[in-house]
C-alpha cells in the first residue's frame, strides 16, 4: 500500500507560469501578468481597492475553438507598479484542478483536449493530503538544486562537527583522567625572631624587594642588659680585688688593711645615705642592692685582708689566682651576652621580595615565632590535593598541562612526589593511611618560571 506525504519544494504557496488568462471584473477584461493554482497576478488593474479586500471575478481559461470560465473570490494582497497581486480566496479544490490540469496540459503540448479539462470538472472532489503539483522552470529547479547543496553542506558539516566533538571527549576521558585545582608553593622563605623580646623596629615593610643579608628587623631583650651590666660590675669587682691584693703584696699587709678598712667604711656611709634616698623613695631598690653588694663587697674583702694578713704572702697569692681565674668566666659570659645582642637584628637569609609581617613593633615574640615570609626568587612548584581513588592512576614522572588564569599562561610540568610527607616532613604514616586524600606535588618543565605564591591553578594530569 502506498503512502502520500506532504512535502513543500519551494518557498512559494504554489509555482507561478505566464500561460494567458484573462480575468473578467465587472464586464471588464484584465490580462493575466503571471498566475498560479494560489493566486494570480493582474496587469493595469485600476479600481480602488484596498489590501485584503474581496472582490468577484471570472478566470477566463483560452482553449483552441472554446474557453472555460471559473467564477472566482479574489483578495488583493500587494500592488507592484502596475501588476496587481491577488490570492483566491476559497478557492474550490475542483478549480484548482482545473488549473493544474490546464497548466499540466500546456507544458505537455495537450491543451487542445478540451475533453480532458472536461472530464476534471465534472470528476467528484476527494480530500487527499497531496499538495499542489509544481512545474518547476530551470532557473528555480537550479536555485533549488543550490538550496539543496547548502543545507547539504550545512548538514555534513554539523557532522563532522559532532564527530570531533566526540573524539575530543573521548580524547579527553583517556588522556585528561584527572583535572583539579592546585595551589603554588615552594617560594615561601619563613624567618623567625631567633630570640625572644619585644619587636623594636620593621626595616622591610611588606612588597618590598630584599638582597640577602638586608637587615629586616630588630628585638628588643631586656634581660640581655641587664644580665651584661651585672656582669661588666662583677668585672669592676673583681679588677678593685685584683688591684687590692697586689697592693697588699706590693706594699705590705698593714696598708692592705688600713685602705680596705677606710673603703669599708666609705661603702658603709654610702649605704647608710642609700638607706636614707630609698626610705624617701628618691632611688629604686636595684640603686640600693647595688649600693649594698657594693659594702658587702668591701666588707668581705677588709676580712680577707685580716686574715690573710694573718695568713701571710703565700694566700694573698693564691686569692688573686682564684680571681683572675673568676675573671675568664666572667669574660666568656659577657662575650655570648654581646654576640646575643647582636643577632637582635635580623637580617634575610635570601635575595627576594616580603610577601608577609606577622608581627608588628611593641609586640612581644619568642624565639620561634615566624616574623617574615619572604617570596624567594627561586622555581615554585605546584600542590594538587586528590581523592586517593584518583591518585591511584599517578605515576611519578607523568606529564601534566598548569593553566595560570592569573597570567593566561599555560606551563608544562610533571610529578615528582605523592604524599603529605613530600611537603611536610612531619607527617606520619598513620596519617597518610587514614586519610582519604593525598598531596601531588608537580615541579615545572621550565625552570625559569616564577609566580606569585599562593597562586591558584588548574591542572590536567595526562594519565594515558
């Protein structure tokens, strides 16, 4: 059993030919520019009409000895200089029968049988879902011909666009199995205070470019001082005791212990007026301990003079080798206390540029509290966290794509290390096991390359 489909083949309701027809309008005759089975096109029309009006006509068919006249609804649908531009308007299936027929009939060369376009008129109307037939002339058959080859091109090219289409994805699930997030790393210098104290001073704000060994920043220790002046006193004692002594050799043990006997009672006078200063709040308790261990210092060395001058020569000696042996520890002592001081001021250990400051001046600090994160002028390398199913397919050595939108610059790099332990040293294998994720850590192809510190990237991981 057949099947009739409906199929439109041009942009027009039905195709247009130039075969005569005269069109009879109120007893006067029009010629026929160009008409068709939809509607017919009328030279010097010249009643007023307006568009989309109806108006009666006769379609005026010319036959070899004879004519056949269809009555007809015509609505006007533009006007072009002098043609006229109609649509029949409910248009009778029979008619239209007619008319394809008689255009059918001219093309053919029959359109002497008048007996054929007679046998169309009386045939019953059947509704069937065909279209109007058209006769397509050479120069449209050539435009649709050309219509046909551009949707044609349109349509291969889709086509092959989809099949690129699926060889980039299905290049791209075998190639690029793994595509995430990294972070840039491995540029950060951390410096510490080295010493506890009060931050004194900044040197290198934060942006500014350094050279290795610029000072950065100083701390302020307290007790350094102080424990330097107790000892540069202690010093001075011991000096006054060393001096003493080899006066009491020099010039005899009575004098020894007349002049240590007269310093005694000086220190006593002066601490006795200390006593006074402090109980009227004029100087501090350290004034007064110092004035103090002073007469204290004197008492005990009158003492030592009484009885070595008891003892004799042979122990003056020996007490001066006891303090001259005093002496050199108290020198080494204030010897570390100097080179203490001196490393209050921090210098950087790298050439680069102070991405960080911690701490600002008046803060207190230890000695390994972070002061400074300077951006070293040194290869990063990248940090990409994954799922453990995911780094199952990493491989050290691998190849991978580092795409920086910060610069919209695309680097090559490659795998050096899987693990938390690659990046820090304290990691245990308790953690690496009992977390479901890892660190891969990525180390650029080029050698050359710098970016910021913390810069975000997105890398793919060729895994084939």
């Amino acid at each position: 059993m057949s099947a009739a489909v409906s199929e439109l083949n041009y942009l027009r309701k039905a195709h247009r030919v130039n075969l005569p027809m005269v069109i009879e309008i109120d007893g006067k005759n029009y010629k026929a520019a160009d008409w068709s089975v939809a509607g017919v096109g009328i030279e010097g029309f010249d009643i007023d009409l307006g568009i989309n009006q109806v108006i009666a006509a006769r379609c005026v068919l010319p036959m070899p000895d004879s004519f056949i006249t269809l009555k007809v609804e015509l609505q006007l649908k533009a006007r072009r200089r002098d043609v006229a531009g109609f649509e029949f308007k409910n248009i009778k299936q029979r008619q239209k029968r007619v008319l394809r027929h008689y255009i059918e009939s001219a093309i053919e060369g029959k359109i002497d049988n008048v007996e054929d376009l007679i046998s169309v008129v009386t045939t019953p109307g059947l509704a069937s879902p065909i279209e109007d037939a058209l006769n397509l002339t050479e120069l449209e058959a050539e435009s649709l011909f050309k219509r046909f080859k551009a949707k044609s091109y349109v349509s291969i090219g889709l086509g092959i666009l989809f099949v690129i289409t699926v060889m980039i994805v299905l290049f791209y699930n075998t190639v690029y199995r793994i595509h995430a997030t990294g972070l840039v790393s491995g540029n950060i210098e951390r410096v510490t205070a080295n010493s506890g104290g009060i931050v004194e001073t900044i040197l290198a704000g934060p942006n500014s470019y350094i050279d290795a060994g610029t000072p950065m920043f100083t701390i302020e220790d307290p007790s350094i001082g102080i424990e330097l002046e107790n000892v540069r006193m202690a010093l001075g004692n011991i000096d006054d005791q060393i001096d003493l002594l080899g006066y009491k050799t020099d010039r005899g043990v009575s004098g020894l212990v007349e002049s240590l006997r007269r310093k005694l009672q000086k220190k006593e006078q002066e601490y006795e007026n200390a006593r006074e200063l402090f109980d009227k709040r004029i100087i501090s308790i350290k004034d007064l301990s110092f004035v103090e261990n002073q007469y204290h210092q004197a008492s005990v060395s009158y003492q030592r003079a009484v009885e070595e001058a008891e003892q004799g020569r042979s122990g003056v000696a020996a007490q001066i080798d006891q303090l001259r042996r005093e002496k050199t520890a108290l020198v080494t002592q204030r010897d570390a206390l100097l080179q203490r001081q001196a490393r209050q001021t921090v210098a950087s250990p790298v050439k680069g540029k102070v991405f960080h400051v911690e701490h600002s001046a008046g803060e207190y600090v230890t000695p390994n509290d972070i002061m400074v994160l300077i951006e070293k002028n040194s290869p990063p390398n990248v940090l990409v966290k994954l799922l453990t199913e995911d780094a199952l397919k990493i491989r050290i050595g691998m190849d991978a794509d580092v795409y920086v939108p910060a610069t919209d610059v695309e680097y090559v790099a490659k795998v050096i290390a899987v693990g938390y332990s690659s990046v820090n040293g304290q990691a245990t294998a308790t953690q690496e096991a009992s977390l479901n994720e890892t660190l891969i850590r990525l180390e650029f192809v080029d050698k050359r390359v710098r970016l910021p510190a913390n810069t975000r990237v997105k890398v793919w991981i060729k895994t084939l």
